[in-house]
C-alpha cells in the first residue's frame, strides 16, 4: 500500500491541505472551510431526509466521519448545521477532527479502496500551542486506528510525525533558498498575520531564540469593524476587504510593470484604496436610493478605515514587543499579510524607528513561481492564496526530507 504524505495547516479561515502518495510525481492541494460540529445521529438524518438525496456532493463538499460513536461534520458541511464559533479554542482539539476529515477526503478522492493506509503527517500549531503536539499525537493515532469516513471504514496508521511552530516551515524554505550557512548568519524574524492568530519566530545565527502568538488575528479588526457598522455577513466582509485590496496592488503592479526594481519599491508605493470606490466594498451595500446608498457606502468606509487603525494599533504595540530592533530579514506571510502590507512598511521604515532597519522585507508571494512548479498549478496571479499555503509549502517540504522521501 502507498504512503500517503499530508501537511495540514488548520488556520482560522481555512483549512489548507498538502498531499501526495508515494506513488505520485507531485504534490496536490485542498482548501476547506475551518468549520467543525459534533452532531447527533438524529440531526444528520433529518438532514438526509430534508435534502441529503438531492445531487451527487463530493467528499470534500459534503465531509463526515463516526469514530468512538460520535459523528462530526467538517468543512462546508459543517455550516449546514449552526456550527458554534470555535475560534477562542484550543486549536490542536479541532485540529484532530480536520486531519481526520482531511484523510478522508483524500482516501476517497485517490481512490484507496483497501481499509487500511499509512500515512506520514505534519502540522503546524500556534507557538503558544506547541506543547501540546505530544497530546495531539497521542489522541490522533488512537482515533485514526478505525473510523468511518461516509460509509467507508478505514484503518490509518501514523507513520510519522512532525509538527514546528507556525512560521517554522517559512524559515525551513528560506533556508533551503539561501543556504544553510547564510541562515546561521541571519538575525531574522518570521511573521505571520493570520485570521486567528498572530506568530512571530525569531532566530538568531541559525538557532531559534523566542516565539510568541497571541490571539491577535485578523478576526480581531473584523470584530472591531463590525461593532462599528451593521454586517449581516461577516465572511462577505472579510473577502470584499481583500479582493479591493488584491485589486488596488494589481493595478498597481500593472501601473509600474515597466519600471525596474531600483524605480519601484512595492510596499512604499501600496496604499489603502478609497474603499467608498471599491467595486468589492459597493456590493456590500444593498440599499437602492441613491443617497442613501452614497451615506451607507461613506459610514462603511470610514468603519473600515478607523477599524484597520485600532486594529493595527494593537499588532504594533505587540510587535514593539516582540520583534527585535536589529534584524537582517523579515519574512512576511499569513492570509492578513495583505491587509496590513502598507502599515508593516511604515513600521519598518526608518522614519519610524528609533533605530534604522538596514535588513531586508521578504514577501512569500515571491515564492509563488517555486510553489507553481512543485504543485504544476496555478494561484491564478492571487499572492493571496500564495501567502496562505506558504507555511504549509515549508512544512511539506521539510517532511518530505525528514522521511527520506523522494
């Protein structure tokens, strides 16, 4: 039976998947909805009965699993069910129940019709979380010793294990990218802003020196947002705030395509757009009078625009913190890297600092031509969705070499 080897990065807004069999040439990748619930059997069977029959959904559509009788529901298939909001939980416990799911859904998408598979698994957990990863361990082999994955049972042995900090598979692909003497010379920090937590790692001449993840995510500014303007849709909220924010550093790019390196600095020239004008942010609004619309579109506006500085206000008190005053790189990633792209180079400019920053930003969308070429896919041009996988991209590879795969 193949080897199946799997990173999974379960972060606040999705759940990103790395996989690949051994005997596969190339890496594949699944993004599902960080959703998970705990149902009775009486609540899914409602559900068949109410429109379960309907279509063909597949398994990563329609995800779950009994184990321990017990019957959880996971991704997409979760928000049929009022799931609760688990953001403010440990993330290692709900972490089991996505690996478990993510297992599944690939079982069944590679077709492995035999019960039993091995597998090889690395995770990424907030550094504040790293101590429990022995406890994670221990609780997923005994869950994954036999379950039932719509109607499929299966036997799964855990082969292997590693789990790093989140921002530790960052460092291990920048390593790999300058070399292993030119990581013992750095005094580097990763950072990653994502939808539940904030991460930063701090090495110094190749040796790992503090780590620290508050629940500082980017839920934090849509929280702040929304208590200054009434959102029916949160998750609405947060992609339309991206996709202007995507849209405003593409036409950027496209604007100064012709300039060199030397005539165009990317974060010195991004700036926040005039949200009121967004495409992504007018379709938030769903009043027709045209004042009217032209007041919502201008409260919403400035919601934003004061809730992006309350917001930032608490991630730099915290960075002041945490990341040391000489450095000589700083990796940037995480989903909210984007979002928070304009004030972490004002941050880091020598305008703001007491003492100069002579290092070096480095931003994981220049990783999106590796990560194509490992993947042979496309982000279609979205540094979005590069920023995202870019951890879990690290951790794969990492694993990958521990194992002694190919």
């Amino acid at each position: 039976m193949a080897d199946l080897f799997l990173v999974v990065d379960t972060g606040g807004s999705q759940t990103k998947i790395i996989y690949q069999s051994s005997d596969d040439d190339s890496p594949e990748f699944l993004l599902m909805p960080p959703e998970v619930e705990c149902i009775s059997q009486q609540q899914f069977d409602r559900y068949q009965e109410r429109i379960g029959w309907l279509g063909s959904p597949s398994p990563l559509q329609q995800a779950w699993f009994s184990v321990n009788e017990q019957l959880w529901v996971v991704g997409a298939f979760a928000s049929e069910f009022d799931p609760e909001d688990r953001l403010h939980e440990k993330k290692y416990e709900n972490a089991l129940y996505k690996v478990m799911a993510a297992v599944g859904v690939i079982a069944q998408k590679l077709q492995i019709s035999k019960r039993s598979l091995s597998i090889h698994l690395a995770m990424l957990l907030p550094w504040q979380e790293f101590n429990d990863r022995q406890a994670f361990e221990t609780q997923l082999t005994a869950l994954l010793g036999e379950f039932v994955f719509r109607e499929q049972k299966l036997k799964v042995k855990l082969k292997t294990f590693l789990c790093r900090p989140e921002g530790g598979g960052l460092a291990a692909t920048r390593m790999r990218q300058k070399g292993r003497e030119w990581f013992q010379e750095q005094r580097l920090v990763v950072l990653l802003f994502g939808h539940r937590n904030t991460s930063a790692l701090y090495f110094e001449q190749g040796q790992f020196k503090q780590g620290d993840s508050p629940l500082y995510g980017f839920s934090q500014m849509i929280d702040l947002l929304v208590a200054r303007y009434s959102v029916l849709d949160r998750q609405a909220l947060l992609l339309a705030l991206v996709k202007a924010m995507q849209k405003a550093k593409q036409e950027l790019e496209s604007k100064n395509r012709m300039l060199t390196a030397s005539h165009w600095n990317r974060g010195n020239d991004l700036r926040y757009p005039l949200w009121s004008n967004t495409q992504a942010i007018n379709a938030l609004v769903s009043v027709r009078d045209d004042a009217l619309r032209s007041a919502e579109l201008q409260a919403l506006a400035r919601a934003i625009t004061a809730a992006l500085d309350e917001y930032w206000e608490k991630l730099e008190g915290w960075m002041k913190r945490v990341v040391p005053e000489e450095l000589d790189e700083v990796i940037v990633s995480g989903g909210a890297a984007l979002m928070m792209e304009p004030k972490l180079v004002h941050f880091f400019s020598d305008s703001n600092r007491d003492r100069p920053f002579e290092g070096e930003l480095f931003w994981v969308d220049e990783l999106k031509e590796a990560m194509e070429e490992s993947f042979i896919l496309k982000f279609s041009n979205d540094a979005h969705s590069v920023a995202r996988f870019a951890d879990a991209y690290g951790l794969f590879d990492q694993m990958l070499a521990s194992v002694g795969a190919k």
